[in-house]
C-alpha cells in the first residue's frame, strides 16, 4: 500500500483524494502524535492556516474539529502563507500546525501538511506514525476537557510581517527598501496581502498583480509557475524588479528590469555572496539539490563558497541545515530557506532580502545575476522502465561515464529514477544547448534499450 505522506504532506485531489473525513482523521491522529509529546497536564494547542482555494474552507474547519474532538485548543488563522503558518506554531508558542494548502498545484488539488513545535516539518517516522494512528479508536475527552476553537483576527498575519520587516532592518524610523519600484505577483494565493503590505512596510513601492484570491484563480496562469505576464508587467511599469510567489508564497522567483527570469539558483547565488560579505554564512557554505544548475556550482567555488548537495525537495535541504547548522539553502524552484529567520522556504522572506542586497550593492539585478550563470540544461523523461536498475545497469553507467568524460568540467549527468512512476529522469547540462540535448537524447536512447519493461 502506497505511503499517505509525501515529500511534502497529504496531497491529491480535494474532495476525491483528500476529503473531509481524511481531514478529521488527520486532525485526530495529529492530536494523539504530537499533543502526546507535551508535558503532562499541559493542554496542546494548535494553529491551523489555509491558502485561498475553495476547498481549504471545509479542510481546514474538518482538521480544526479532529483536533479540538481530540482535546486540542486550536487558533484558527484564516488564510496566511505556509511560511507564516510555521514562523506563527513557534511565535505563539504552539505544539502543532497545520496548513491546509496545495502550493503550486492548480485549484482542483489541495493537501495538508503538519509542522512540530517550534514550526519545523516532520520527521518521516512522524509522520509514519500520524498514519498509523488514523482509525483508531480513542477514548474521547467530554465536558471542560474538549478542544476550544477561536478565529484570529489578522493580529497574527501583522506579527508575521513585522517579523519579515525586522529581518532586514526595518523599523518605524528607516525603511531600507525606500527608492526601489518592486513589481510583486502574488499568484492569488496566500501572500496577496501580506507579501505586498510587506515590501511597503520596508519602504518599498509596490506594483501588484493577481492579489484578488476568490477561491479560484489561484495558481491561474499567475505566480511563479506562470511568470509571463511579470515579466511583462515590469517592464511597462518601470520597476527595478518584480518578484512571484506560489500560492502558499513558499517559492519566490524573480524578473529583472529588462523582462529577464532570474530563477532560484541565481537568488540563491546572490544570497549568498551577500551573506559572505557579511560574514553571515556559516561555513561559508550553501545547501543546493542534486537538480541546481553547474552554473551556480562554478560560481560559488570561485566566490570561495562552498556547496553540499541533497535529494530534490525542501525537506532535505533544512535536514541537511539543521544538521550540519548552515544557515542558507534552497532549490531552483525559488524555495529558499534562510534560517536565521525561518524554518522552511518563504517567498516574502526570499524577496526582502533579494531586494537589500540590490539596495546596499547599487547595482541592478540583471548585474547580479549575471554573476550566477546559468548552463543550458536538458531533462529527458524516458517512460515505461525498470527505474530500479538505473544505478546497476553496467552499461547505462559505462554509457554515463563516458558522457562525463566528453563533459570534463563544463557540463553534467544526473540519472534520477521518479519516486511515483516507471520512470528515468537524464537531465545533462553542457557548455551549449546543443550539447546538452545531444548528450541527453543519446542516454536516454540507452536507457531505453537497457531499462525497458
């Protein structure tokens, strides 16, 4: 039987594959995992959040009664970004969140993902036993000791943006990002309020497009799966750079003043070398996945930074922070973890501190980003294989290192088996495109040939 959680909590369907009484479940079993790791007689208390699709209304209020069925206090903080939601579990010293959201999913999908005290994601073995307690029978709490329920009223979303604000300077006497015309697409997700109320707090002038959430339009040809119209928009409006979050403003990506999609590795990259300079990088060290550009790879040697690489999703990279207490880490997809200031990716967070690097330095972004070039990159899904033999197979690897070796330094082979389907991903990046699709296209022929079913 397939595994309920997935790289980043339940997620499907809604109404199909995550239903109202998957959410009460949950809720319940959540309540038994981790209200059970409380000190006795402390009564546990929980946030739950939600993005703006339609769907997270009868989620979210289906977890929300799981969990004060079980005997769990719980805040009910409306629609704020998942980034919030865990910054708010340890600002208002809860022993659980929950957010109720599909990210950059279309509108049709939601899910539900769990953060521990202190606003951390789960542990895989958590999260195993949060699914092993779904079902069963509890002896429920009647009378004073069932959960209460109470709805915040925004006092907690204005806290998650003065803790934003503060991360980069602000205060009510100087705010560092005045002078600067920052165009933002909030996806009709999450952050379509704090994210702009954000920028202008710090000093900021705003641009805003797709910030009108009707439960909906969220991900709609919008945010930073859909940048086009961004891209348009700051070059008509002027600005200095416009930058795009998700729906649950996880991610953020961004566009310089000429149109151009600066991505991930690059904020990354920036980032990075600004926290050097700073000397504010522990170990002088960045967290990438196994998919970020060589590009961004050669460019940190040379900045005298060095990279650790993890499995593709966020959670590997803040396991690799946490455990080894490196303080900036990432993906190309624009999810950014700056762990001085937060516990998993956050999209407003990612562009305050994008938008001070370009203040302090002077120099556009399109500059800045030059400086993290990108090598062409080519991914190749071959389909209907064995994807357990891609790392025995002798001759797909004697054919995988021979296209090392034509390589050399300047270009790339990744060979990554999907998690969920017969399938091999060849990615390859080379010094032209031309290359890299040739190379790409050659192994996968042999994974073809090799794998196939």
């Amino acid at each position: 039987m397939a595994r309920l959680f997935g790289t980043d909590g339940v997620r499907g369907l809604a109404n199909r594959d995550v239903t109202v009484e998957l959410a009460l479940d949950l809720g319940s079993a959540a309540a038994h995992v981790l209200g059970s790791r409380t000190v006795p007689g402390h009564r546990p208390k929980a946030v739950v959040g939600r993005d703006p699709r339609a769907s997270g209304e009868f989620l979210s209020a289906a977890v929300s009664a799981g969990l004060a069925a079980s005997g769990v206090d719980v805040v009910d903080l409306g629609v704020v970004p998942t980034p919030a939601l865990a910054y708010l579990v340890s600002a208002m010293h809860a022993d659980l969140g929950v957010m109720v959201s599909a990210s950059h999913n279309a509108m049709p999908d939601n899910g539900i993902k769990f953060f521990a005290r202190g606003g951390l994601k789960l542990d895989d073995s958590v999260e195993d036993e949060i699914e092993a307690a779904l079902g069963n029978g509890w002896e429920r709490p009647i009378g004073a000791e069932v959960g209460r329920m109470r709805v915040d009223t925004g006092i907690a979303a204005e806290q998650y943006v003065e803790h934003l604000t503060a991360s980069i300077g602000t205060t009510p006497d100087h705010r560092p990002l005045e002078g600067l015309r920052i165009a933002v697409d909030a996806a009709n997700g999450a952050a379509s309020q704090v994210g702009p109320d954000a920028l202008r707090a710090a000093g900021a002038d705003v641009v805003v497009i797709n910030a009108s959430p009707d439960g909906r339009n969220i991900n709609e040809k919008a945010g930073s799966t859909h940048p086009e119209q961004l891209q348009a928009v700051v070059v008509a409006a002027e600005a200095d750079f416009g930058v795009a979050f998700d729906g649950d403003a996880d991610r953020c990506l961004a566009v310089d003043h000429g149109g151009v999609l600066v991505d991930g590795d690059q904020i990354l990259g920036i980032l990075a070398k600004s926290m050097k300079d700073d000397e504010r990088l522990p170990g002088d060290t960045l967290v990438v996945t196994v998919m970020s550009n060589l590009g961004l790879l050669l460019a940190m040697k040379d900045a005298g930074i060095s990279t650790v690489q993890t499995g593709v999703g966020d959670r590997y990279v803040l396991e690799e922070m946490r455990a080894h207490g490196y303080g900036l880490g990432g993906e190309q997809s624009g999810h950014i973890i700056l762990a001085e200031h937060a516990t998993t990716g956050d999209g407003v967070l990612t562009a305050l501190h994008l938008a001070a690097r370009i203040q302090a330095t002077g120099q556009r972004l399109a500059d800045l980003a030059t400086e993290i070039p990108r090598l062409p990159q080519t991914l190749v899904n071959v389909k209907g294989v064995d994807k357990a033999r891609a790392s025995t197979d002798e001759d797909l690897l004697a054919a995988v290192a021979s296209a090392e070796s034509l390589l050399g330094e300047t270009g790339r082979v990744l060979l990554r088996p999907s998690g969920t389907e017969p399938v091999v991903r060849v990615m390859v990046e080379a010094a032209t495109q031309t290359q890299a699709e040739g190379v790409a296209e050659t192994l996968a022929a042999v994974v073809r040939e090799r794998l196939g079913l």
